[in-house]
C-alpha cells in the first residue's frame, strides 16, 4: 500500500517495549503520524525535560501528553493501564473549589403543624411553670406569651434565650448545619455595660472567647429601651454591620462596634489593629409594620445570619434581599420562637423547602 511502514524489526519491537533506549530516537521521525514515531518523539521531549528547567505541574494537567513509565507494554486497541493510573493521578491533584449552592428562599407556613401548637398550648397553660434554661439564660411562661401575642414587644430574656441558643448551635456540628458559621451572639445587656463604663466593663465577657476567631460576633441592642437592633462585627468580610427593621441610621451603633474591635484588640494583642480596610454596612433589610416585632426582626437576623441564610448575589445590577422572611410571617415566627424555645433546638430549614 502506498506510503505505509515496512514491518518493524526484532531490534526495534524490543526497543519500543523499553523507552529508555536511545536506539529508538535514531529512528524517529518526528514530523511522522504513526504511534511509533509519536512515542519516539515523547522519548525525545522527555530527555529535554529532564536536561531543560522543571516543568509548570498545571501544564502538565493540560496537555494530553504523557509521559510512559519505564517497562510499559504499549497494546494496540485500549491504553494500557499504567498510562490511566497516571493520568488518573495526575487529574486527582487538581483542587476544584465547591460551588457555593445557589441561594434558597424558604417558604413559611402560615401556622405550626398541629402536633407543634400543641407543644405551644401547652408551655401557655397558666399551670405551667416550667422554665427552660440555657447557659446564661432562662424562660418561662410569662415570655413565652410575649411571643404567642403579635401585639407584645419581646423583653432581653427572650433576645438572650435566642443568642444562646445560636451560641449552642454554632458551637455544636451535630446540630449545626452544613452552612452554619462559627459565630457569638453577646448578651443584650453587653453594649450597655460598654456604654457605661468602656471596655473595662466588658473585658470579662471574653475571657474564654478570642472573637478575632469567630466568623461574626451579634450584638443585640436595645436603643433607649424602645426599639430592638442589630449590630455585627463581620471578621470574614471585614465590616461593621448594622441591620433595623424600621430603617433608621445606624451610625452610633457601628462607631460603638468600631471602637469596641479597637479597645479589644489592644487589650489582647497588646498592639493597635489596623482597620483601614474594614468598612461600615448597613443593607436594605425587610421592614416591620408594627411597633411590637422588632425583637422578633433582631431574633431572625442573627439565625439566617448564623447559617448563612442570606442571599448576597446582584442579579443584573439590582440589588437582592438578604433575607427570605417579611413581616407578613412575623405570626408564623413567633409561634416557631416559642416551640424553639420549649424545645431548647431549632427547627430544621430543610422543612421549609418545598
């Protein structure tokens, strides 16, 4: 047939099945198609690799060529298997980051499941005196009722119960979830001891927790005890956050936050902290449309907070919200605090995708 090969010799089948030999560069011919000639040619580019400088390992990744180990048998018809563990290997040191899951709104109820109101009622009998407590807080009946009556402005022993149930949560991997963060939520009574004395106040507070290691800090704050907010010391993005239900300014509480960061790090560090790259945020937050839900607001930031549940992507320019809930759910969240509360667990968000 015209143009094809004459048969290989004894001499050059044993050189082929030994790609050390330098016979078998003599015969190449590099401009060639045949395999042989191909192999011959990756013979050739691997001696230069090993005289010229060490080869970038991403552009070995990338380029199909491989690099025969010694004593390969080459079978026509399947690569053989040593040149796929080799490229299997070289594949698997890739590191491909995990895309973060695209953002889901959960869809609320507008009621308890009937087995959950009855866990309710029953933590609402005027028999019940029971109290539910956790590490640094407690709750009974009496706030428990705060929270069954969507007229009711909730009091610190609820706020707090909450925070220390995301304390437990965030510090806990078998009841926190994939997303949760590592997070503190401090006492409401926290900002006014700083209000009143400084840091000296506070110092305290942090003697078993470093929060330069926590991913968020809350600071539930009472505003002149007539209004519930919230403010974030923000270590993953380097910010100053502040989030209210009635949309007022939050410049006060965000100088507070600053200078705490600053009294705190000179205290521990024994040195000034650098925040020229800290920024102040306040986002666009859903609003409440009464005078009472501000508690139940503070109480739902810091949860999807906690766990992530917040959408932070811009969809063609425009700006997304944060947070799936309104205050047409504020009903359905009280009741959902309450059974929380008796419970001492939060309820899974699974359940809310539907």
């Amino acid at each position: 047939m015209a143009g094809s090969r004459p048969p290989l010799s004894e001499h050059s089948r044993m050189a082929l099945r030994n790609p050390e030999s330098t016979e078998l560069e003599e015969m190449a011919d590099e401009d060639s198609d045949d395999p042989i000639d191909m192999l011959s040619s990756k013979s050739k580019t691997s001696s230069r690799r090993k005289a010229g400088p060490s080869r970038d390992p991403s552009q070995s990744l990338l380029n199909p060529t491989i690099d025969l180990p010694p004593k390969c048998e080459v079978k026509s018809g399947s690569p053989s298997s040593p040149d796929l563990d080799l490229l299997f290997t070289r594949f698997g040191q890739l590191h491909l980051s995990k895309p973060k899951p695209k953002f889901r709104r959960r869809k609320w109820p507008e009621s308890l499941t009937p087995a959950q109101q009855i866990v309710v009622d029953e933590g609402l009998r005027a028999d019940n005196s029971i109290v539910y407590d956790l590490p640094g807080a407690s709750c009974g009946r009496k706030e428990l009722q705060k929270l069954s009556s969507p007229t009711h402005w909730l009091n610190d022993e609820i706020i707090n119960f909450y925070g220390s149930l995301i304390n437990l949560n965030s510090s806990d991997p078998k009841t926190s979830g994939d997303e949760a963060l590592n997070v503190h939520c401090f006492s409401s009574f926290f900002m006014i001891q700083f209000d009143l004395g400084g840091h000296p106040k506070v110092s305290r507070w942090t003697r078993k927790i470093n929060i330069f290691e926590k991913d968020l800090i809350f600071f539930p704050i009472n505003l002149s005890n007539l209004h519930w907010v919230l403010g974030v010391i923000n270590n993953r993005q380097k910010r100053f956050e502040y989030y209210d239900s009635l949309g007022g300014s939050g410049s006060g509480v965000l100088s507070k936050l600053r200078r705490y960061y600053q009294d705190e790090y000179q205290a521990k560090k024994d040195e000034d902290v650098d925040l020229n790259e800290w920024s102040d945020y306040q986002p666009e937050v859903p609003l409440q449309s009464n005078s009472s839900d501000c508690g139940v607001f503070v109480c739902q930031f810091m949860y999807s907070l906690s766990q992530d549940l917040i959408d932070q992507n811009l969809q063609e320019g425009k700006v997304v919200k944060l947070f799936d809930f309104t205050a047409e759910n504020m009903p359905y969240l009280r009741l959902k605090m309450a059974f929380e509360i008796i419970r001492k667990s939060f309820l899974s968000d699974q359940s809310y995708y539907h």
